[in-house]
C-alpha cells in the first residue's frame, strides 16, 4: 500500500470508530424504512410497486426521495459562492460538494432536529452553543430531552473558544455556531472555529443561513478534512425561497448516510424539489448585491440619526441596532406599518431591534420614520397579487402618493413606462413582477395590467367625490390624447401606429395590449389616440397622457382641467 493511501485508510478507520462512539445506538442499529422507488432505477417501467394512483394528475407519483437533482443544483450553488473567495488557479470541481455530502431537508430545521436526534440521547446528553444565538437549536434541544449549554458573546461579539470547550464533558455531542450569526450579524472568526472543531469530540454544525452576504467562502471547503464538521445552508434567505421550506446539511458522506435513514422517506414534495431547483438555477445575482448595498447604506445612514446609539457591524441581510429607547422606535415604526423585530430582552442585545434589509423604497421609509417624519402609514396602501404558472404579480399602490415608487419587472423599458404613470398620476407604486421572460414580455406585461387595473378599480370605488372625467394632450415632439372616464364601464378605443415592430426588447403591439387589458380589468372608459414619428417617444406619450388624465379624473379640482405640458409650467 502507498504511505498516503494507508494514512488515508487509517483516517477512515478512526472516523468509522469515533462516529460509532457518538452516534445514539438506537439509530446505528436503525433499519430504515425502504421506499418502493429506491430499489429500482428503470427508466419507462410500469410502476406497480407503491400503490400510488396510475393516472396522471401531474403529482402522482411520489417524488425522488434522495432529492437528487436539488442536491446537484445545490452543489453547483454552493461551488459559485465558493468559488469567489478561492484562489484561483485551484480547480473549482475540487470545492463542488457531491451528492453523498448533502442532505436536503425541510429548511435547515429539519437538519437540526434530525442532527440532535441521531447523536443525542434524551434525558442524558446535551448541546452546546452561543448566546444570544438562533433559538431553533434550544427549542429542538428542548423537545428531544437533550439539556443546553450556553457561553455569553464578548460584548463585541466574538467568543472565548476556550472557555466554550470547556462548558463540554462526555455527554456532548454537538456544538452549533451559527456564522454569520443571529441575531447579533457577524462572522465568527475562522480560526476559532477551526480550533473547536480539531479539539471537540462531537460534531461542530456551522450554521451558515446568511453566509451568501457575508465576503467569505464560509466552511463547505473544509467537510472533506473534518469529519466532525457540519455546514447548514438554507434557500430560505438569499435564495428568497423562505415559503417552500428547503434548507441543506454538508458534511461527510457518513454523517450524510445518518440523516438520510432517520429523515422522512419523501421528506421533500416534488412540487418543492421542483421551485428549489428553479430557484437556484435562476438565481438573480444582482438582488443579494443589491441588498449588502442598501445594508451598508442603512447602516451609514442609521449611524447618523438621532436616537440611534450603536449600528453593529452586519456580515448578513440584517442589522441589529442599539437605541436609546428601542421599545418607542419599535412602536413609532408598527405605527407606520414597519414590523421590525425587538430583540431587547435577549442578553447582551438590551435596546436593540434587528432590522431586516429591505426593498430600496422599504428601508427609505424605514429611515424617514426613525428621523422623525411623520411618515404615512404603509397600511394605507391597496395590495394586490396574482401568482399564475407564467407569472407571479405582486403591486402596492398609494393613491395619496408621497412615497418613492420602486417597479421591478424585468423589462427595463416597460418599467420606463410604468414609472411615467406614477410621476405623472401622483400615485406612488410598488411593483414587482417575475414572470417568463424568456419567451417574450407578453404574459408579464399581461399580467401587470391585470393586477395594476384591479388595483385602480379598488382604489377608484373607495374614492368619494372626483372628477370622474379626465382628458389630456400633453404636447412634445409626439402627441398623445387620452379620454378618461372612470364611471365604471370598460371600453376601449385605440387609434395610434407604430412605426416599427419593436421599441428595444418591448414589442409595440404591447403597448394596446397594455391598455386594452387596464382598461377591462379597472373598468374604465379609455380613448387613447397618438401621433409622433419616433415610436419610443410616442408610447411614452400615451403612458404620460394616461396618467395625467387618471390624476385629473381622480381629483375634485376643476382647475385641473387644463392642457398640462410636459415640461411643467411654464
Ligand atoms: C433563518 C435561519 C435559518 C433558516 O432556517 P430554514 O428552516 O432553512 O428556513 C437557519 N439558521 C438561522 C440561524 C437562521 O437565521
């Protein structure tokens, strides 16, 4: 034998004896439950074996039961995020998890309980962590029987490792870190980590639900070198997936094997398996950009402002924030409908509140409440959504304006578009569409016009006292002319042509669709007629035109009723 390949033998031979040493007896012994797929791997067979329904309902059959092709998408997940922070010139397949590392659960708290039921015996051992930290991991201790062991964060944060090996005796069978941690936000530092895991002889579980926002690559790397080692990954927060309850274990394929034959034979539905596996594909780098950003810019701006006394340093999507009185703020912003979360009663985070990074607009409002503006009230808005196999709408209005509109739908000059329709109607708007782009802007364009009528019709029917009638021809280069009538009948007259088929990525032929379907869906009277040479120019006119006329029609003021120019007054 080669002196390597014999270390290595020996290695496996040592992890094989620890992990027989620590496992519940109970559980090594287990013989799981055996699922009639597992078995067999034909491909076309007649499946005769799980008395499931033949016929075809779309789900009947039961899913995969090792998720495999999530465990793929989620090593190819995991590697990206990795891979960053890894020098290059190393292979990036040398940091690819593989199937038998990962156990895909529902969200990592499937993880935890089954973790603390495979190692722990109840009523005689116990777990170690940090305090404050997550409180999944005391609840689970809790219902297994199993006792807690906690250490106090210094005050700035990090912790002895010293002094947490020593809370451990032989009962101890595994420490949970949770890095970033919550709720305090920051990293724990590597090489203390490191230094637990090489000397305690449980299982180390790093618990690493907010890593994507923190610049490091986290503990993946290491679950070939540390038997012991654990790493939590959850879809739940950057991977904006929280509703399908899918959260991921790493580590070495035996601890792996364990989760697998004490987990729920299908522990994953397949329409889960499926969203997950879109989702990571799918997934839009720009939004966790974009979120570390507005938290750098929540925590500059929240240093500055008044009442604030310390901004921690936040290493993930949130910031926990020490004020003079976090009992009033929490109040003045439930006010305001800015539901935060008061961690005040949590040792060592007396006076703070954890506030989660938000939308552009949402942490705006957040600051504007916090500096004293007497902000109006998010509650005060008409929400709507509407989820479809093609598209997935979510729109808030506020009629009486006075907010920042933020409009995501994907379609860069379609949100030009509606963004005139906010300026220019004095509404402000939040709209966020994702939808099947791929194919073309149809059915996103479709179905805003669908949510964002319905909204209207709403915000229309509680209006008491308007003008009802709206007409405008805002002149520029272009000219549009827009008739409005908001008594409750849809109908719709469309005399305009474009030049060209396309303005951008934006089909023209949209621009009526738009219209026409607003129109039926907010039961509005709509005459829209346009001239203009430059497409572009002319379908911006009419959005324009649009709005004016709803803000007249909406209005009570009779002076209104004036040719506005696009320019303003003049
Ligand atoms: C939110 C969070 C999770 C996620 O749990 P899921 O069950 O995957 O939703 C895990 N750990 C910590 C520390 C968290 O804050």
């Amino acid at each position: 034998m080669k002196e390597t390949t014999k270390i290595k033998k020996s290695n496996e031979l040592k992890e094989i004896i620890w992990l027989d040493n620590i496992i519940r007896p109970n559980i090594k012994e287990l013989k799981p439950y055996s699922t009639a797929r597992d078995e067999s791997d034909l491909k076309c067979a007649v499946y005769l074996d799980a008395n499931e329904s033949p016929y075809n309902s779309g789900y009947n059959r039961y899913p995969d039961p090792h998720s495999k092709e999530l465990k793929r998408a989620a090593a190819v997940s995991i590697c990206k995020q990795v891979q960053i922070f890894i020098d290059s010139g190393v292979n990036p397949e040398h940091f690819m998890p593989k199937p038998e590392n990962i156990f895909a659960g529902n969200g990592s708290d499937e993880a935890i309980d089954l973790l603390i039921r495979i190692f722990c015996i109840p009523g005689r051992d116990n777990i170690i962590t940090l305090s404050p930290t997550y409180g999944m991991y005391k609840v689970c201790a809790s219902i297994n029987d199993i006792s807690y062991r906690e250490l106090s964060l210094e005050t700035d944060f990090s912790f002895d490792r010293e002094r947490l090996l020593k809370l451990s005796d032989k009962n101890s069978k595994i420490i949970f870190l949770c890095s970033p941690n919550n709720p305090t936000g920051n990293l724990l530092k590597k090489e203390d980590v490191i230094w637990v895991i090489e000397r305690f002889g449980g299982v180390v579980v790093v618990d690493e639900a907010y890593i994507d926002f923190a610049s490091d690559a986290g503990f993946v790397p290491m679950i070939d070198q540390y038997p012991n080692l654990v790493v939590l990954r959850t879809m739940s927060k950057a991977k904006g997936m929280a509703a399908i309850r899918v959260g991921f274990a790493l580590s070495s394929p035996k601890i792996i094997a364990f989760m697998e034959r004490v987990k729920y034979p299908y522990n994953i539905s397949r329409v889960n398996q499926e969203l997950a596996i879109r989702a990571l594909k799918e997934s839009d780098p720009t939004i966790v950009e974009t979120i570390i950003a507005e938290r750098d810019m929540l925590a500059a701006s929240l240093g500055r402002s008044t009442g604030v006394e310390r901004v921690y340093p936040s290493n993930s999507n949130f910031l926990l924030v020490k004020f003079t009185d976090a009992k009033k703020i929490y109040n003045k912003l439930l006010n305001a409908g800015i539901v935060t979360r008061d961690r005040s009663d949590v040792a060592g985070c007396s006076q703070t509140l954890r506030i989660t990074v938000g939308k552009p607009l949402e942490n705006r409002a957040l600051l504007s409440v916090i500096n004293g503006d007497s902000a109006k009230k998010f509650s005060d808005c008409i929400e709507l959504s509407r989820v479809t196999k093609e598209t997935k709408i979510q729109v808030r209005i506020y009629p009486d304006g006075g907010r920042d509109s933020e409009i995501r739908t994907g379609v860069g000059f379609f949100d030009h578009m509606l963004e005139q329709i906010s300026v220019h109607s004095g509404i402000s708007m939040d709209i966020d569409a994702c939808g099947d782009l791929k194919v073309d802007p149809h059915h996103t364009v479709e179905d805003v016009a669908i949510v964002l009528g319905e909204a209207f019709k709403r915000m229309i029917s509680a209006k008491k006292g308007y003008n009802r009638y709206g007409f405008v021809l805002p002149m520029d280069e272009s000219r549009a002319e827009v008739l409005l009538d908001l008594g409750g009948r849809a109908s719709f007259i469309w005399d305009v042509s474009f030049k060209g088929e396309r303005v951008g990525e934006f089909p023209c032929e949209m621009f009526r669709h738009f219209f026409s379907t607003l129109s039926s869906s907010a039961l509005v009277t709509l005459h829209i007629s346009a001239q203009g040479d430059n497409d572009h120019h002319k379908g911006e006119a009419i959005f324009k035109a649009f709005a004016r006329a709803l803000r007249v029609a909406l209005s009570n003021d009779v002076n209104l009723y004036q040719t506005p120019s696009s320019k303003g007054v003049i």
